[in-house]
C-alpha cells in the first residue's frame, strides 16, 4: 500500500466519488451508496449514466459524467461498442478541485488522474476480468462476430498493460475481499487491505420474519442471466431433480436459459428489493454457481436466514461455513450440482441450517464496518480498530483450499 504526501490542513476536505458506470443497479453500486451515504457532500464522477437508474437510487446527488455521455442515445444504449474509448474517457475527468478521491472501480475508476496532493483511495471490487484470466471466457461469450479474434487478442494485450499502469496511480487501494486481495497480488503486483462490503438487510429479513423450513418450498438463483455465470447447469440439474427453482435476473442469455428450463423452474426477471428479500425468505436454500470475486447474493440470503449451496471457488470461501450455513460443489456441471443439492436436503431433514447461524455468520459484512474500514483508509480520525473495521490482515476461510 502506497502512501501519498498530501498537504494536511484544518480546512474541510473537498471529496470526490468515482464509479464505472451507472448504468445498471447491482453489488457494485451498493457499495457506491454506502461510499455516498459516507460523504453525503461528495459529488458522483462516472464513465456514463443512465438518469432514470441515477434518479432512482442516488436522488439529488450531482453526477457528473465523461464526454460519452455526450454522445447520442442509441450508441450509449450501446455502451460496450465504446471500450475502446474508455481509457482515455477516464483520464479526462477534472478532479483537480478535489483533496480525497475515492473510486468504486471494478475496472477503470482507479485510472483516475489526480494532483499531486490529492489522496485516491481505490475500492476495488475485481482486477479487470476480461482483461487477465477471464479473457479466453470474454472472447467466447461477448466477441462480436464482425470483430476478428486476433483483433481483440492484441486490443486484450493493451488493455493489461493499461490496467497494470492504472493500478499504480492510488495511493491506497482496497479489496472487497481476501480473493481480491489475492489478484490484486498476482497481476498488479501490490499490496491491498480489505474491508468487506456493507450488506445491508433487504426489507423484511430481519430474524423476526424469518419463515420455518417447512413453509419454504422452492430453490432459489439471482443473478445477470450471462454465460460467465453457470445459470444453465442450474437450470439442467432442477429439470431433472424435479424441484421448484425461481430465478431472479435477466440478461442475454435469458432466452437460451428458457428453452432448456423444465417446467419446475419459473423465470422473474428482475425484482424491486421488496421482492427480493420475500424470494430470498421463502427460499429453501440460493444456489450460487459461479466464482465472484466476493458474493455479496450469498450473503443476503443468509442475512435472510437461507442457507446457500455455492461453487466453492472465489470469495465465497470468506463467506460459507460448509456444513453449518452451506453445502458447495467443486464442478459447475449438472450432476454435481445436483449431489450437491441432495447432500443439503440430507442435513435439511435433519434440522441443519439454523436461521439463527446463518444470520449471525455474516454479522461481520456491515455498513458500520464498511464505514469504519474506508474512513481509516482515508486517515479521519475517530475510527475503531481494523479488527472491529471490517479491515483484515489474516485469512480466515472455512472451506479448506484446493
């Protein structure tokens, strides 16, 4: 962790956020509204917006955004046509007013460019996937077919040395957990802390309405509906286990994921937070069948008093305690899902999974640990000790190491 020399005064800090993009509601802006909630003065710098999504959950907040936005509707609607322009999109921001950046990136927001006495503090939510180890995946699944292969192969190459440089400049960069943390290490080559990201209870998943086992009756997924994330082994495994499957999500492979779906299994396409957390209460256990970088889904459900049954690779392991508030599978195919789901029922019969554990075990993954763990970062005073921050230096997986 680097630390920059900034000029220290008594005058009020002048803060800044900055955010991909804000476009879409998921983890990654739950995290920039607790970041906002923080420094409610603070204003919102972003790649592009689209104003109703910004209306929605970040009312009366000034964002502004990179000449992209600039550019007509139907190309914005289009945004990831514009990749290529995205690195010098994010350069021009003008943060020179600022004397605290604090970027919510989970890819470009850390290549800010600030001053010399500016403090950047970069949450990182992931090293750019496609640019590393996802890129094989990328190129399978988003690769126009007009776009030669060999094309994008050397636009790919660019994009790591790019996205090694833009890690360099923060003075301070963050993980959103040890996995993270652990790709930080091995592609940047740099030290990062980790505070967890604030999970905050959806409406009605507080411990008083949590339902008993046997008023639960279907099997739950949310998530984008995209090929990275191993919805369609999902899919296939209910089909043939004959259980009740609600899927929350939408995306581009929504329509092949239907065609292949038995009658079991019911498509909700994306739901308000109200829904969510009855989905979540009513579920017998959410299946989480990709490896992510944190989890934040798998911790709502628990948060809800419902157990998951995870992949067991990624930052899941900081999450599930196997055989207490879980089961996970080591292979994202049908067949080993599907042992997966009869090892819970098993230890369900059996009186596994008390709502109360599962509620508790993830008590650490707070808003008041989120806050306490950047305002350290960002050296305010009155902060409690990183043990208590949501700030960790040790590991602590449950699921042993493959």
């Amino acid at each position: 962790m680097k630390e920059s020399q900034y000029h220290k005064t008594d005058r009020p800090k002048k803060v800044a956020l900055v955010h991909d993009f804000l476009v879409s509601f998921g983890g990654a802006e739950r995290v920039l509204q607790a970041l906002a909630s923080l420094y409610p003065d603070a204003p919102i710098y972003t790649l592009l917006q689209d104003e109703a999504i910004a209306r929605r959950f970040f009312p009366g907040r000034e964002i502004r955004t990179s000449f992209l936005q600039s550019f007509p509707a139907w190309l914005r609607r289009r945004y990831r046509a514009l990749l290529p322009l995205y690195p010098v999109a994010i350069e021009t921001l003008d943060l020179r007013e600022f004397d605290l950046v604090i970027s919510s990136s989970g890819a470009w927001s850390k290549g800010i460019i600030t001053r010399l006495h500016t403090k950047h503090i970069a949450y990182v939510h992931s090293p750019m996937r496609y640019a590393w180890e996802g890129r094989e995946a990328y190129l399978d699944e988003s690769l126009p077919w007009f776009v030669p292969r060999l094309l994008m192969r050397l636009w790919l190459s660019y994009m790591r040395l790019w996205d090694s440089e833009a890690a360099d400049r923060p003075d301070v960069l963050i993980a959103n957990s040890e996995y993270t943390r652990d790709r930080i290490m091995k592609y940047y080559r740099q030290e990062a802390s980790v505070v967890y990201p604030p999970v905050l209870p959806l409406p009605g998943s507080e411990a008083t309405a949590v339902l008993p086992r046997n008023e639960r009756k279907h099997f739950l997924v949310v998530s984008r509906l995209t090929r990275s994330k191993q919805i369609g082994p999902v899919i296939e495994a209910f089909s043939k286990l004959g259980f009740p499957l609600v899927v929350v999500g939408s995306g581009r492979e929504e329509s092949s994921l239907r065609r292949i779906a038995g009658e079991h299994v019911t498509f909700v396409g994306r739901v308000n937070d109200d829904r969510l957390g009855r989905y979540y209460r009513e579920a017998r256990a959410l299946i989480f069948p990709s490896e992510e970088d944190f989890g934040m889904v798998a911790v709502e459900a628990l948060a809800s008093g419902t157990p998951v049954i995870a992949y067991e690779y990624g930052g899941i392991r900081e999450i599930l305690q196997v055989g207490e508030t879980g089961e996970v599978f080591r292979s994202q195919t049908p067949e080993v899902i599907a042992e997966a789901v009869k090892r819970f029922i098993e230890k369900e019969t059996q009186g596994g999974y008390p709502p109360e554990t599962l509620i508790r075990s993830v008590q650490t993954f707070s808003r008041s640990g989120f806050e306490a763990g950047i305002r350290k970062a960002a050296g305010e005073t009155g902060n409690r000790a990183a043990a208590d921050s949501g700030v960790f230096s040790e590991r602590s997986s449950s699921i042993p190491q493959a």
